[in-house]
C-alpha cells in the first residue's frame, strides 16, 4: 500500500523535531542556551541556534525560514515579559503557530504571567536535562501537529 504525499508529509512533519533556540534583548550570557542546544541536539533534535542580542523580529523571521517546531527562549535580562510578549504577538500576526518555551531567571511571580501570554512551559535555572528534552518533546508533538 502507497501513501500519498498529504500523508507522507503528515508523516514526517508529525515525526520532526526541529527547535529554534535564541537569546532575546541585550542579555549576553549565552552558557545555558548553548547547554541547551547541545542537550537537545544530542537528544536528537535538530537545533537552529541563533545566538544573542536577537530581536523578536529576527526570532519570528527564523521561525518562518526554518519551518521550525518549537522555539526555546533564554533570558537572563529581567526582560521577559516585554520581550515574549512581544514575540508572541508577532508570531501570531504572522500565523506561526509553534510552542515557545521560555527558560532563564524568571521570578515566579511571572511563570503565570508567561502563561498566560501563551508560553508553553517555564524552565528555570537548575532543571534537569532530562526534563528539558522532555518538555521540547512535548513543544515538538504539539508543534507538528
């Protein structure tokens, strides 16, 4: 039995695991986004790191020449309401519909908030490797759907 393309193209776009991962703002500390990218890399994912000093334009423009999954976001700045918020509302405008994960310094207080914005999940310092590939599983099966 042959599958037709739609289907083929169902099938490995359910199967990708292919995740933009970046800095957002001025935050320059990149050590813990670069961890990241390797962990996720030698978990099998495919991994665009875009490095620091990156704006949500430039995140939401990789996003769309990438044809990515899932994007994971780290900062360290103090800036991550503004600086989501406003990935977020580009994302949408321009109908990318992908699971964006925020990881870095964030006061709890602002985990809900971050939320609420629409990020899929909250991963802050010290979590576990493991977990993180988890959670960017999880972004990916959603991401591809």
């Amino acid at each position: 039995m042959s599958l037709s393309a739609a289907e083929v193209t169902a099938q490995v776009r359910s199967t990708r695991r292919k995740v933009l991962v970046s800095k957002l703002g001025l935050d320059g500390h990149d050590r813990g986004a670069k961890v990241i990218a390797r962990a996720l890399r030698d978990a099998g994912f495919e991994v665009v790191y875009l490095g620091v000093h990156k704006t949500p334009e430039d995140v939401a423009e990789a996003a769309v020449e990438e044809d990515v999954t899932a994007i994971g976001i780290s900062i360290l700045s103090g800036s991550h309401l503004e600086l989501v918020n406003d990935l977020i509302k580009l994302l949408r405008e321009r109908g990318i519909n992908v699971p964006v994960v925020v990881g870095g310094v964030i006061p709890p207080e602002d985990v809900e908030e971050l939320k609420k914005l629409g990020v899929f999940e909250v991963l802050t310092p010290g979590t576990p490797l493991k977990k993180v590939t988890e959670v960017f599983e999880r972004a990916c099966e959603v991401g591809s759907a």
